[in-house]
C-alpha cells in the first residue's frame, strides 16, 4: 500500500509507463533563483530552482515582504514529507525573455494541499491571484483540474517577475512545481486521462470481476477483495485528486480526511483478505491471532479521522499502513506454498510490496522521491489486481471443474429425462428428429447433426442443425446402419457429407416404416466419457425409436380420421372443419370464396355394368382429375358416394366458372382405361357458389346454393357447369 504522497500524471496508458519512469533533463539556469521563460519553453520543472520559507509564526503576506531574504532553496530546505504546524512560502522567480506578453500555467502537482494561494509582487506588495486547495469547495477553482493550477501572464521585461506561493497543509508537505505553456498544458492533460482512464478502468472491472465470482461462490474471500479493491482503488483516485475533482469536491470537509479513512480501510480489508485466502487459522494459528487483533484496531481506527484533528489521523494511518506491511511480509515468510492459491498470492503480491516498500522508503526520506518510487505501488497494484483475480479465476476453474465430475451425470439424466418429456409432446416427426438431434449435441458436445431418412432406396434430409454440405448423392456405408459408431478418422463422403470431419457419432434408426440415422460431427476431435457412450447416448436412442414409433402411429390415425380412405381427400366432417377455417380467413382478408359441388353422371350405371371395383377405380379417377385441375387454389373432399365438394380460396363466381369449365374439357379429353382393359368417357356435373361480405354466407347456405345449381346442371343434360356467373352471362 502507498503512504501519503503526491502524485504525477499518468501518461498515455500502461505500455508507456516506463518512459514515464525516464526523469527529464531540466533546462540550464543562469542562476538558483532565476527561471527563464523563452519562446522555446513548454514545460519545466522548477521544484529545484524555488526558494522557500517555513512560515511558523502565520505571517500575512506584507510581513513576508519584509523578510524575502530569509527564503532559501527548496532543494536544501529538506521539508519533502514534513508534517508540521507551518506556513509554506515560496517564491518563483519567473524572467519571460521574449519580446511579448506570455501566458503560463503553473501546475502544483500535490492535490490534496489543504491550501494554497498564488501572490504576484507588485510595487513591494504582494497582490493575490488566486486562491484553492482541499479546505475549499472544487468548484471555486478558475481551472478545473485534479493538481493546483494557476494561469498568469508574464510581461515582457528586463527583470524577473516575483510570485509567491502561499502553502497550507495538514498532512505530508510536498511542492513539485512545473511551469507550463499552455497549449502543452492541455496535450498533456489529455494524454493523462488517457492513462488515468486505462488505470482505472483496469480496477474498475476487476471489482466488477470478482464481484460476479462474489455472487456466483458465496465466499467471504472473494467479498473481502472486493472491499480492498475498492479501497485502494479510491484511496489512488485521492492521491490523483480525481476524487475531489469528481465526487467529492463539494465536501471539503470530507476531502481532507478521506485520505487516513481510505488508507486504514483498504489496511483492514487487504488483511481480511489474505487472512482467509491463506488460511492462517490451520497454516498458521499464532499470526493468525495477531492479524486478527490487528484486524479490530484497523476497524475501530475507521472512526478516527472523523473524530480527531486531520494531521493525527494521517500519522495514524502511516502508522497503521506500516504494520500492514508489515503483517504481509510475515504471511509471506510463514505460509508455506502449499496450494495454487498461494502460489498466485505471493507472485501477486510480491509485486505491490516491492511497489509499496518504494514508497514507504520514500515516505520516511529514506529513499529520495522519483518517478519509480511515486508510481511503484500504482504499477503493483495492477500487476497484483490482475495476477490475483487470474488465481482467484483458477480457484473457480478447479472448483467447477471438481462439481462438474460430482453432478455430471445427474445433470446428463436430468437433461435426458427433460428432453424426453418435452419431445413426448411434439406431433410432427421432422420436428421430432431436429430436437433429437439438439439433445444430443447438448449431450455429446458436438456441434453438427444431421438426420438422413431413406425413401424409396434414396436418403434425403429430416432434420440438421445448420447450414450442411451434403454430397449431390448420398450413399451410406452399411456398416453405419447396424450399431452406433464413434469414431475419430472418417471421411465425410462416406457418410454423404462434403464435410470436414474431427470426430463423428453415427446412431441408425430402424423402425418398420422409418429407416433413418443420425449423424452428429465436429471439425475437432472430442472424446467422450465411457458412462455417455454407454449408458446416455443408448438410452436416448431406445426411449427415441419409442416416441417415434408411437408418432408414426399416431400419424397413421390421425390420417385415418382426416382422409377418405378410397380417394385421398378429405373425408366429409374434416373438409367441413377446414372450410370453415377458411372462410373466417376470408373475412377477415376481405377475399371472395367459392364452392364446387361434383357429382359424376350415370355413376349407378358403371357400377351396374362394370361392378363396384371398376366403380371405385372410377371414383379414384375423377379424384385424380379434380385434384390436378384444382390443385392449391383450394381444398377438396369428398361429400358422399359419386359426390366431391371444393371450396376455392380467394375466388370469385367467375373463377370458379373457370375452373370447373377446365376440368369438364380435362375429363373429356381423357377417358379412364378399367383394368379390364375397357375404356370409359366419364361426366360430371358440377354445381357453383360463391361467398362475398355482401351476401356474407356461411358454409350450409353456400352448399344449399351450389346444390341448386348442381340439379340445374342436371336437368340440363349433365357434363356441365351451372353457376351464378353462368347465368349473368346469359
């Protein structure tokens, strides 16, 4: 964990981190005290070319003014990380050589400074500019940004231009001082958020990562992570000042101490953590007790910078984060690498403790502040984030790895005995045969299937999953029609397939009057457990061949009910069903229906001179020509004895007209050939109505109407149409 320091930009994302880590060469100076300004400056770092006073009296600025040759390079002065009860005062010596007026920025990169005010010397008398910090609402600030920044104009002069910085701190003192053209300023702004939002947008999904494996395990690890995460990942936004630049920066009262609040909360909750995901209780029972007290103090500190003055609660927290530290180095060195989980623990967090030690060392002036020290924790962080979420992924993996071998098989009869009942439900056999064929990809893992049907000595296609390349013949070998074969190395063709084939089932179905088999295959090889090959897979296919069986069955009857067994079209009660279906269909599309009625003459006569099997030889012709000529303009049945009956979808009296005059020539022109080898010329009469939602007739009026017409048809010689059209004709 980092310690109170002040932090840098983040340039453009993480892969240029190490060119951040490259600390620029500063400009030449004629003198300490003295900073050129020229045509050639668009960012420098003064911090080591200002002067300061440490102001512990408060003084105002006019008193300062009296003492200005009392100020002293900041560079010597070493105050970087003081915490004292002082007034900071420095002075930036700033001489613009061009010869015009030049705007500058100059950016303090410390953000959570309680405060701090930008004076510019005038006649002897300091005249302030600006004024912001922590202590002040964000929005006061002239210059929206996370650091200090203060815009001036330097006028073109012989001598240097005098300003004054006014600094205020309850925490670490810190001052890196950088003076910026401003159209540099703004590139380089904008190359930061680039880097802060790559940064933060790491952390930000990895609490959403294991927030998910939170949810989906239960487990107290995963929960406390989620909680140091969040911590450190704000406790960074502080240190940025993004916090108080986006969500808190109406508070200052909040702002100044969430810095020792966020410090101790990610201390407590990184503990907890490592206490639980290393199992300190068995692996190691005495740190576990220490961790554990420590664990309490951390919690009840919480309260401290809500309670007691700001510059206690930071020393508290340094304190607090030390023996954090601490802790995970004795967890290190005491918890034996026993398991994966620790194995990732140490890689993870090996790295942010290298990062935090950095910045604890630099904290304490141990080590000097640079650019390694200041972003070491930040980088750490993202390396232990990431390495520690992958164990924790690993830990999930093995885990669901383990269940899956203990609830496998159950889960494979649940799905079984689920597809089973929900297929028992289907009525139509391709459907049938394409959930068969996704049941047992879901069981087999392979990603192809598809089921050929033999008809006629031909295999054609029932059912497939998606888009198959099928040879323009497919021949099967015999060898996959006798048993259910897996295999590794087959060629698709010869199992009519121009498929590339990795690993392939065939299962053949043999049923009276079903000769098909299921072909499932992958591009991949894929092997399957010996319990799916021998008792899943086997028991699907038997309880399959019972469904279809019984489907085939249920599709003979059901045709029995629906057709008449002689010609082939509807029986009488069926055709009246569907009539009425379409004649509500018809109302609603506002579409005219007409109705045939036919009836073959001198029927009585063939029977009785040819006898009732050339009769219904006979009944099966005109059947054969009715259909031809009606086709799937409308539905037809047969309404009794020599009598059909066909109701014409959207069609009006005219082209019912029609039809019948084409079947009348057809029967004409084709006489039917007994297989007595005599030859016959049969009539039929018809009689035609139609329904429009002028007459809006209903099905027993239409066959009334058309059964007028058809005696009319009669009484005039038969062989003939009469209709309502007929009629307007004439």
């Amino acid at each position: 964990m980092k310690l109170l320091l002040s932090k840098k930009n983040i340039m453009i994302g993480i892969v240029m981190l190490s060119f951040l880590f490259s600390l620029e060469h500063s400009r030449v100076y004629a003198q300490a005290d003295e900073i050129i300004i020229d045509n050639q400056t668009a960012k420098e770092d003064i911090t080591d070319h200002v002067e300061v006073f440490i102001d512990k009296n408060h003084r105002s600025p006019s008193e300062i003014s009296n003492i200005i040759q009392e100020f002293q390079p900041l560079k010597e002065a070493s105050i970087d990380g003081e915490m004292a009860d002082s007034t900071y005062w420095i002075s930036l010596n700033l001489h613009n050589t061009t010869e015009a007026v030049k705007d500058i920025i100059i950016e303090v990169k410390k953000p959570h400074l309680s405060l701090i005010s930008l004076y510019k010397w005038n006649e002897n008398e300091p005249t302030l500019l600006e004024t912001m910090g922590y202590s002040l609402p964000f929005n006061n600030r002239e210059i929206k940004n996370r650091n200090m920044i203060f815009s001036t104009t330097l006028p073109s002069t012989e001598t240097p231009s005098i300003y004054l910085l006014k600094i205020e701190t309850d925490s670490f003192f810190q001052a890196p001082i950088t003076i910026w053209e401003p159209t540099a300023f703004i590139e380089h702004s904008s190359n930061a958020e680039i880097g802060f939002g790559l940064y933060y947008g790491i952390m930000i999904a990895m609490i959403l990562y294991n927030t998910f494996l939170f949810i989906s395990l239960k487990e107290k690890t995963y929960f406390y992570y989620i909680l140091f995460i969040l911590g450190f990942t704000i406790m960074q936004a502080i240190w940025d000042g993004l916090a108080f630049q986006w969500i808190w920066g109406n508070y200052p009262w909040w702002a100044l101490r969430s810095n020792s609040f966020t410090i101790i909360w990610t201390s407590l909750f990184a503990l907890q953590f490592a206490k639980h995901f290393l199992q300190l209780k068995t692996e190691a029972p005495l740190l576990h007790k220490i961790v554990h007290i420590f664990s309490y103090l951390c919690f009840l500190s919480l309260l401290i910078p809500l309670l007691i003055p700001i510059p206690i609660a930071t020393m508290t927290s340094t304190i607090i984060a030390s023996v954090f530290v601490l802790l995970i180095i004795c967890m290190i060195s005491t918890v034996r690498i026993k398991t994966r989980e620790a194995k990732f623990f140490l890689a993870a967090w090996g790295f942010l403790l290298i990062g935090v030690i950095l910045n604890l060392l630099a904290a304490y002036r141990i080590i000097p502040l640079t650019a390694i020290s200041l972003y070491a924790p930040k980088i750490g962080a993202v390396i232990e984030v990431l390495v520690l979420s992958l164990g924790l992924a690993d830990r999930i993996k093995r885990v669901t790895l383990e269940k899956e071998r203990e609830s496998k098989k159950h889960y494979l009869q649940t799905l079984l005995q689920s597809s089973l009942k929900q297929m028992s439900t289907l009525k139509e056999v391709d459907y049938l045969a394409y959930m068969t064929i996704l049941t047992l990809i879901n069981l087999t893992k392979h990603e192809k299937g598809i089921y050929f049907l033999q008809e006629n000595a031909t295999w054609t296609i029932l059912a497939k999953t998606e888009e198959i390349d099928v040879t323009s013949v497919v021949n099967i070998e015999p060898k996959y029609l006798d048993e259910i074969i897996y295999s590794n190395e087959v060629l698709g063709k010869k199992l009519g397939l121009n498929e590339q084939i990795g690993s392939v089932i065939t299962i053949p179905i043999s049923l009276k009057n079903h000769i098909g088999i299921i072909i499932l295959f992958s591009n991949e090889k894929h092997t399957l457990e010996n319990y799916v090959k021998s008792k899943i897979i086997p028991t699907f296919v038997e309880q399959y061949n019972i469904l279809l069986s019984n489907l085939l069955q249920y599709h003979t009857l059901r045709k029995s009910a629906m057709y008449d067994h002689l010609t082939g079209v509807y029986n009488r009660e069926h055709f009246f069903n569907q009539a009425i279906s379409l004649i509500e269909k018809s109302k609603k599309l506002n579409q005219e229906v007409a109705l045939l009625l036919i009836d073959i003459d001198h029927f009585k006569n063939i029977n009785d001179t040819y006898g009732h099997q050339i009769g219904d030889q006979a009944i099966t012709f005109v059947t054969n020509q009715i259909t031809k000529t009606v086709g799937k303009l409308g539905i037809i049945g047969r309404y009794g004895g020599e009598e059909f009956i066909v109701l014409l979808e959207n069609a009006s009296s005219t082209n019912a007209l029609d039809i019948s005059t084409i079947l009348l020539h057809s029967l004409r022109n084709k006489p039917f050939h007994t297989s007595n080898g005599d030859t016959i010329y049969i009539t039929v009469s018809i009689g035609s109505y139609y329904r429009d939602n002028i007459n809006n007739l209903s099905l027993d009026d239409m066959i009334q109407k058309a059964d007028e017409f058809l005696y009319v048809a009669k009484n005039n010689g038969r062989d003939q149409v009469a209709s309502p059209s007929l009629l307007n004709r004439r």
